[in-house]
C-alpha cells in the first residue's frame, strides 16, 4: 500500500485540492440533515417559529411576563406600541435575541401550563381531587396557575399563583424564578423550547398573525438552504470527480513510461528473470488496478474518514444520548472488514501470479499456432490453457465469493442500527426527552458514518489487489540493469573510430549456471576483414557475439574496443558503432522506409537505398506499389523469412557502423543471394569490422579469420585452408557440408 500512496504523493497538489473539495462536499452533505430537523421541528409542527421570542404580544400576556421574569428584563427588551395595541421588541442583535430567548422560555412554559393545567395533570396521571388537594386553583388573573404546587409535585419543586409571585416580590425585592425552575430540571431545553413556542403560537393567534404565510415563508426559505447547499455539493462532487480521474490517469500514464523507460535499460539477465509476459502484464493490467484504485482512493477513502468525523461531531451536538449505538456499528463493521481482508489478501496475491500464467500461455499458444497445427497439439494445447484458465478462475470465485458477503452484512448492520434508533429514539420521544426531528436527524447522521466505513469496505475489496500490483510495479521500477555505465566514460578519447575489436582471455557464464558458457576467448577482429564463428549447435557462438554490446558482461577478461575496455564507454556510445542483424529477424509496424531508418535519424534516403542493394532488398522492394513506403505489418508478417532478414540486414547496414555482428543472420537466404550479399557487403563495408556467426561453411569460406568453437572454447583458428588443414572440429563440420570436390577446393 505504501507503493500506492507514494505514487498519490507525488501529486501532492492535487490530492490537497481534491482534500479541500471534498471537505466542501462534506459540510454540505452534513449540513442537510439539520435542515430536515429544522423543517420537521421548526417549519412543521412549530409554523416556522425559530424561538420563543414574541414579535408581538398582548398587554396582558406582557404583564403577566414582566412578572415571571427578572427584574426590569422585560421592559430592556420589549416597549408598548400605542399604534399597535401590542407589546414589541426594539432593534435585537443575535445575541440579544438568544439572552432574551433564555429569558422567556421558562416564563412561557409556565404561561402555557397554567392555559392547559387539566391536560398536563391528566398526561401526568393526576386528577382535580389531587389538584385540590394541593390548594390549586385556576387564577383569576391571565391564565395564570395559582396552583402550580400540583404540578410540579412530579419535578419536586413548589410553585405559586401570580398573586403569590407578587407577593414574593414585593416581600422579598427578587424574583422567585430559582425556585420555580428548579421543577423544569427533568426535562431537556428542546422540550421546554418546544412548550414556549406552543405559547407563542397562541399568543400569535390570539393577536391575529397569520401563521400559515409564516409557516409557508419558513419552509421555503430553508428548502431554498437545502437546494443552494445541494447544488453546491454537486458542483464539488463533479471537480472533485474531474481532478480525482486526471491524477488518477497520471498516475498511471507515469508508470507505464517509468516501467517502459526501465525495461529499456534491461540485459538480457533481467528479461530472462522478469519474462515477457509477465512483464506486459505488469505494464497494463497491474497498472490499470493501481490506476483505478488510485481514483476510488481520492474520491472515496478520503471522503469517508471526513464524513465520519463530521458525522460524529453532529451526533454529538445533537445530546440525544444515543451515541453508544454508534460505537456498536463501527465496531461491527470493523471486525467484519478485518475477518474479510485476513480471509481474501493472500488469494489476491495467488491470483497477480496465475494472469501471469494464463498470460504466458496464451502468448506461447499464439506465437506456436503454426507448429501447434502442423504438430496436431490442439487439443494438448487447449487443455494447457484450459488448466491455467480454471486455476484463476477458481481463484477468483473463491475470493469474490468472501467479499459477496460484505454488502448483504454491511446492509444488515445499517438497517438493524436503524431499528435499533427507531427503538430507543421511540422511547425518548415518548418520555419528553427528543423531538421526532432531532431522531430523524440522528438516523441521517448515522447513516452517514455508517456509509463512510461502508466506502472504505467497498474499496477494501479493489486494495488488496491493487497493493499486489504495486509491488510487482515497483519491483521492476526498482530493478536496476546489471549492465551499467560507469561513473566515468572514455567516449571522448577518441576522434576517430576504426572498430579494432579484441577478446582477451574472456570468459563467460550465466547467471545461476555452474559452469561457464565461454572460457578463455582471445581473438582480434580488425578492422576492413571479416571475422567468421562457426560451431556445432549450444557452442557459445551467439553468446559471445551478445557479449560485444554488452547485452551480456564478461565475468572474467575483457573485451576492447580500438584499445578502450567496452566497459568504460557508455551504452549508447558502443552501441552507436555497432550495426547488429540478430538471428531471428524483427521489423517494426510502419514502412520499410521506417525500419531501414531505425538506426538513426540522420540516415539519408541515398544510405538507405544503397544499404538495401548490399542487402539484395532492392528488386523485392521496387517491386511493391509504394516501394520504400510499402506497409510493414507488426513484427513482418506480410513479408517473407527471406525478405524480412535481407530488410534486417539492410537496416544494420544504413547505420554505416564501425563494427558489423551478423549472428547467423544468412540461414534463411538461399545460396545465390548469400553470395551475392556477401560480396556486395565486402566491396561496400571495406572498412568495418565484420563478425559472422555462420552454420554453413559456404557463408564464411572467405572470411579472413575463422573461428572455430567447441564447448565454449576456441578449438580452432585461421582460414578455410588452415582449417581444413589442421583442425579436426572444422574438418568434420566441412566434410557434414560439402562434397569432396568441394574440400579438395574445386568449388568455392
């Protein structure tokens, strides 16, 4: 994993930006749920009325307030209006209206249980005989309960008629409103604020306003809130999606060049340890999880810990004594991803290893389909890839089958949790502790934390996978080439190159082997003559030619270069002197122009013409329609073995090397275009280096040096002649070739 969040790092910018959208998203997302509260509560069942401060209020109603509350708070905030008949309130700022709401709730509620005392005894379990009882009596002075004692013998407090407050009042200088609180202190301030408000509701009906225009103004106003914060939202969720799928495509676009630009720098020691296949499997299905991981990772693993957080602190500020419920779900959910992710990591790792095989297969399948058919294996094949095919699939289906069970548990959580709140919300709307709009509010808010973890269980699904294929990413990125330069190159030492190539004492062995392939080759390659290999097959006649490139390092001698030791040029510097034909030909898509121009973009038309007749591709290229801008298919299937390897020749020929490696590249040529090439490459490459790797002794029989190897070791040195004439290893592979009249040199 920390493969994929260094790959986000890089892009630290960006994820910042997505970070800040996404708190954008969040706070709207959470502010919602208050609004549904609001509307519920406030524009519902309380007709828009936000607190219980009255806009206006009849005289009565103000002096009996001016007796509940403290003194002279009434006459700081309200003022008879002569034009009106009411009692208003001056200029509030919002701070003023909070201090004169708390100033008024307790008053009110007292106002309005005096206006409906039978109704509260009777939701009390009381009756009149225990109102009597008590000394109550209904006051004959605004609706005031002269028998307050009654009712707040349930909250254990005493209360007194208006004509008693008034007489504390005047006994005492200060307001009874300590002890007459004191019997509100088992309800919550939601409650006692709903209460107030029902009073203000009558008090506004009985002053003629019209409730339902205020109602009808609430609501909409706030579901304008709502929509202008729903819009908001959206617009943050689309940049945030937008940027989130740029990096994400970044991301991946960096890797393919990193991985690309890396195995570039390869030797053939690491493409023999990584392999094709795996290697193309790296570069597009792995990259494409870590792409599109990497995508689910912006837009939902750092959405949700936001929208938990926030969540959490709505819960909160909500006090509705709820919030264990919370705890038991994310400790639910919590325990269900661990069992989950234990159960499924490991089968995501067998199953990166089993693409590769199926992957393997297939291209082994595709590149032999010719052999398969002319050997009959169909159905031999068929069921090779019928095994590799099964074992992923029942890989898959194992793993897919465990992560199945998530969503049906995560949705059994989230709607038992919901239950759960219904229940417990249930009972504290029954007792007077909630309101119906606070419940509904804690259900949206936990659902949203419940959803947070939910996103991250979602991608917990994708993670395991992708983190898999991070490692096998940054395992290639990481692997350095065996073959390096060294810190400090001789590529300026010379003006001039003559391409004097010279083995000393070398030897060679491969990587895990436990003997070596080469040992002991010395020989020079001089400049203007053409040096021939030949040996029996497994020899080490292509090895020692990758050695010269350096696709391969010596592991003892050396080999030089006009006297240079080709370690101490750069890559790109040998290579620039050298034209290599491999043996088994490659073009590229594109034209034949484009393939004898590969070498270099300073290879004019004419070198390209004239390297194409040394190579005796000239007639079969005239001959096509578009000549040299005939289609080359990919890897040359439209051409001919032939004439694929004389285009392959032509091409190593246009770079006008210093040193010419042909390794047994003459096998699919017939015996007059071999000669012909041959003698056209002597007339017109007279002074390079030529090195030919050859199984026909009628390919080299002018060489000027032939080298004969034999299990990795020069068993023989000189011309054909010299050969011929002293050494057995030539002798027998000349006699397997030629005639007698051909040995006793009547042909050549």
């Amino acid at each position: 994993m920390k493969h994929i969040f260094g790959n986000l790092l890089r892009h630290r910018l960006s994820v910042l930006a997505i970070m800040l959208l996404l708190v954008l998203q969040a706070y709207c997302d959470l502010a919602q749920p208050g609004y549904t509260s609001r509307i519920v509560d406030v524009g519902l069942q309380q007709y828009g009325i936000e607190d219980c401060v009255m806009e206006q209020m009849r005289p009565e109603t103000g002096e009996a307030l001016r007796l509940l509350m403290p003194e002279g708070k009434f006459d700081e905030f309200y003022a008879y209006n002569k034009a009106s008949g009411f009692y208003e309130p001056g200029e509030l700022t919002k701070e003023q209206r909070e201090a004169l709401a708390g100033q008024l709730r307790q008053p009110l509620v007292m106002l309005y249980a005096g206006s409906h005392m039978e109704e509260l005894l009777e939701q009390n379990g009381m009756d009149a005989d225990a109102l009597e009882k008590n000394g109550a009596g209904q006051s004959k002075n605004g609706g005031m309960p002269s028998g307050m004692e009654a009712l707040s013998a349930e909250n254990g407090t005493d209360t007194a008629e208006k004509g008693s407050v008034e007489q504390q009042k005047k006994d005492q200088g200060t307001p009874g409103m300590e002890q007459i609180s004191m019997g509100f202190g088992e309800i919550s301030d939601s409650i006692l604020e709903q209460i107030a408000v029902q009073r203000v509701l009558e008090e506004y009906e009985a002053c003629d306003v019209d409730l339902d225009w205020m109602q009808r103004s609430y609501l909409l106003k706030t579901g304008a809130k709502m929509l202008g914060l729903s819009i908001l939202m959206l617009a943050a969720a689309i940049a945030c999606g937008y940027l989130s799928a740029k990096t994400a495509a970044k991301i991946g676009m960096e890797l393919r060049g990193r991985v690309f630009q890396n195995v570039l720098g390869f030797s053939n020691v690491e493409m023999n340890r990584f392999s094709t296949a795996s290697l193309i499997t790296r570069s597009t299905n792995d990259i494409q999880q870590i792409q599109m991981v990497s995508v689910m990772l912006l837009r939902m693993v750092l959405y949700a810990p936001i929208l938990g957080i926030g969540g959490v602190l709505k819960v909160m500020a909500t006090r509705t004594g709820m919030g264990w419920i919370i705890v038991v779900a994310v400790v639910a959910i919590t325990s269900l991803v661990l069992i989950l992710m234990g159960i499924t990591l490991p089968k995501f790792k067998i199953m990166q290893k089993l693409v590769d095989r199926l992957n393997l297969v297939s291209r082994e399948i595709l590149t032999g389909l010719p052999v398969i058919r002319a050997f009959s294996r169909e159905k031999f094949e068929e069921e090779r890839f019928d095994v590799a095919n099964k074992n992923l699939m029942s890989t898959q289906l194992f793993a897919n089958r465990v992560m199945t069970m998530m969503m049906p548990a995560m949705m059994l959580i989230m709607n038992g949790v919901s239950v759960l709140i219904v229940w417990v919300g249930g009972h504290g709307i029954d007792v007077g502790n909630l309101q119906v709009g606070d419940m509904i509010a804690f259900i949206t808010y936990t659902m949203q934390i419940i959803m947070s973890f939910l996103m991250i269980t979602m991608i917990s699904v994708m993670l395991p996978r992708a983190g898999v294929a991070a490692e096998r990413i940054d395992e290639v990125i990481r692997t350095d080439s065996s073959i390096s330069d060294a810190a400090k190159t001789r590529d300026a030492e010379r003006g001039v190159w003559h391409g004097r190539v010279e083995f000393s004492d070398v030897s060679f062995r491969y990587a895990g082997a436990d003997e070596n392939a080469l040992e002991h080759i010395s020989f020079v390659a001089q400049p203007g003559k053409t040096t021939a290999i030949i040996g029996s097959t497994g020899c080490g006649k292509s090895t020692l030619v990758h050695l010269i490139p350096r696709f391969y390092d010596v592991t003892g001698g050396k080999i030089t270069l006009d006297g240079i030791d080709i370690r101490e040029l750069s890559q790109a510097k040998l290579r620039s002197l050298l034209g290599i034909v491999p043996q088994k030909g490659v073009l590229f898509s594109g034209d034949i122009a484009s393939n004898l121009k590969f070498g270099g973009d300073d290879i004019s038309d004419a070198q390209m013409r004239e390297a194409a007749e040394i190579a005796q591709a000239l007639d079969f290229i005239e001959e096509k329609k578009d000549g040299f801008h005939s289609e080359i298919a990919q890897g040359g299937t439209n051409v001919s073995g032939g004439q694929k390897q004389r285009l392959s020749i032509a091409r190593a020929i246009a770079k006008q090397p210093k040193v010419l490696i042909f390794d047994d590249s003459f096998s699919a040529l017939d015996y007059k275009t071999d000669a012909a090439l041959r003698k056209a490459l002597a007339r017109k490459t007279g002074d390079a280096a030529v090195i030919i790797v050859a199984q026909r002794i009628n390919t080299i029989l002018h060489a000027d040096q032939i080298l004969v190897l034999e299990d990795g070791q020069i068993v023989g040195k000189g011309t054909h002649e010299e050969l011929l004439a002293g050494c057995e290893a030539y002798q027998e592979i000349a006699g397997s070739q030629m005639s007698e009249e051909e040995l006793r040199g009547g042909v050549r």
